[in-house]
C-alpha cells in the first residue's frame, strides 16, 4: 500500500467528515431557528 494513497485517503475523509459536519450544523441551526421564530410567533398571539 501506498503511503500517498494512505494520506490523501485520510485527508479526503477528513475533509468529507468536516463537511458531513458543518452540513449538519447549518441543518441544525436553520430548525432551530425555524422553531424559535414559532415559539415566539405562538407566545406573542397568546
């Protein structure tokens, strides 16, 4: 095996899994700010 091929295996799986993160960080975000902005639309009605 190759140790180039071992590194940039590695490094393309990091920079995939930052990736897969930061996707489901900003997924995260944008729900929770879906639910707050409902939240304080339900609470100013009440």
């Amino acid at each position: 095996m190759n140790p180039y091929i071992v590194w940039y295996h590695s490094y393309l799986f990091a920079v995939l899994y930052k990736i897969f993160v930061i996707g489901h960080l900003c997924v995260l975000g944008v729900v929770l700010a879906q639910f707050i902005s409902l939240f304080v639309h339900v609470y100013s009605t009440v």
